[in-house]
C-alpha cells in the first residue's frame, strides 16, 4: 500500500486557513461594514475579533507542542484535552458549526454568480447553483486530497491577483473626506460584528488536516499563527483602503462594489469561487 503524502505548515495548514478566512465575508461584507460602521468602528471589529481567534490559536499551538496530535483536528485536540465525553459532545457542535459556515459559503457564492451572469436569484436558482457546486467540490475531495491540496495553492494565487486588482482598480465615486465614523442609519455594533466574526475563525480549516500534516506539532503553530496574522493585515488594509478611496453610499448600497471598483473584475468573481471551493474541500 502506497504511503499518503503529508504537508508542511505551508500546504497543509496556512494554506486552507487563509483561503477560509479571506473569503465570501471579505469580499461581500466588509466594503458594506466599512460603509455602515465607519473606518475606527470596523477596525475595532477586526481587532476585537482576532484577539479572540489569536487566543485560540495560541491554545491551539500550545496544545499541539504539548501532546500528539492525530486525525480529527480540532475535535481530536479537544477530546484528548477535556475528556471523551466533553469532547463528543462539543463534536457535534462543531460538526453543526462547520455545515453552517459551508451553507453561508455556498449561498454567498451563489448570490454573487447568478447576480454576475445575469441569472434570477432567488430561492430555488440559489439552491441549484449551491448544491451543484457542492456535489463538485465533494468529487474532487473524495477523488484526491493531493489533488485538493494542489488546487488550493492556484485558488491562493487567484486570491492575491483579486485583491492586487481592487488596489490597482478605478474608483469613479471617491469619498470627499474618509469615512471615519458610522452613518446615522448604521446598525448596531455588536451585529456587524456577528456579521464579520465567522471570517476569523477560518483559522479551523488547518487544523482540520492534522492527520495530513508532515509534524503536526510543528505545522499546527506555525501555519495556524502565521495564516491569523496575514489575515489581520489584510483585512486592516482593506478598512482603509475603502474607507479612503470609495464613497460610504456606495459600500452600502451596493453588494457588487468590488466588481465595479476593480481593475480585472473576472478576479474577483474568481476570488469567491475560490473561496467556496476551499472551505467547501476543508
């Protein structure tokens, strides 16, 4: 029996966690966050959030350089740390956890390529684009995890290209002064958080390749801690960038601001497909 190929921290586990935690929200959410809550609130939001998802990530690390760390990932390290009862328990939940976050993917996904082709969406065209592209992401994963992983790496590349091409892009409608505070109509800030906080726990999707890392110990510290804190640069960058060069009415009214302010659209198109695809085969 041929011996399963294993990751470093890089393919196995920075990888999938920054595809997941730049994903649909980034793309879809934050230029109309920046636009309801201003920029000070929205980096506010981001800061808060990853202070909670680096704490997690550095008990991550510390468990996983103090203890073997074997397939199942996140509910492995839990029931080895708490006990198998607890850590059945909390299983289910983050088996729930994870179908939703694959749902909120999918529905993004679906909304954005039915919009951008000019389809009808609504409840049953977002079923169909969803569950196709479902049953495709889960033939590729039951195919290959090489091949899932080796995918990723061009879904990366695709990533960086969309959002060199949201800096590099044309804005027709830039702010008169930057948007620093919220609009009179903005919506609390503790909901555009709940609205912004699954992004940050992307994080997951490494750890979920414990069983496929070179040296877990290794790999789960570095790829986990590394893929928070390029996701906190990045989503810090993006705040100001939008919040300097594009007007506030524009990012909340439109849900399609990054197709219109971008140099390449069709990147950005494929950003979010590319998003899907990697949550989706985590």
């Amino acid at each position: 029996m041929a011996k399963a190929k294993k990751y470093g921290a890089f393919g196995g586990v920075f990888t999938p966690s920054i595809l997941t935690i730049l994903g649909v929200i980034m793309y879809l959410r934050l230029p109309w966050i920046v636009g309801q809550a201003g920029l000070l609130a929205t980096l506010g939001i981001i800061f808060v959030a990853h202070i909670i998802s680096g704490s997690t990530g550095l008990s991550v690390a510390s468990i996983a350089t103090d203890k073997k760390v074997e397939t199942g990932g996140t509910y492995y390290i839990i029931s080895r740390s708490l006990g198998l009862p607890i850590g059945g328990t909390l299983g289910w939940a983050l088996f729930v956890g994870l179908s939703f976050s694959v749902s909120l993917y999918l529905i993004g996904f679906a909304e954005v390529f039915l919009g951008y082709f000019g389809f009808e969406v609504n409840l049953t065209t977002i079923r169909i684009a969803g569950s196709i592209i479902l049953l495709l992401v889960t033939i590729l994963t039951f195919i290959s995890t090489s091949l899932a992983i080796k995918t990723q790496y061009i879904i990366l590349t695709i990533m960086a290209l969309s959002l060199l091409s949201v800096f590099l892009g044309k804005h027709d409608f830039p702010p008169v002064v930057p948007q620093l505070n919220a609009i009179p109509s903005a919506l609390p800030w503790i909901t555009l958080f709940a609205i912004f906080f699954p992004a940050v726990t992307g994080f997951e999707a490494g750890v979920s390749m414990s069983g496929d890392l070179k040296d877990a110990r290794k790999d789960i510290p570095l790829g986990t801690i590394a893929a928070i804190l390029v996701g906190l640069i990045v989503y810090i960058g993006l705040a100001f960038f939008l919040s300097y060069t594009v007007n506030s009415t524009l990012l909340v009214n439109d849900p399609n601001v990054l197709f219109k302010i971008s140099w390449i659209p069709q990147l950005v198109i494929a950003g979010i497909l590319g998003a899907t695809l990697s949550l989706c085969a985590s």
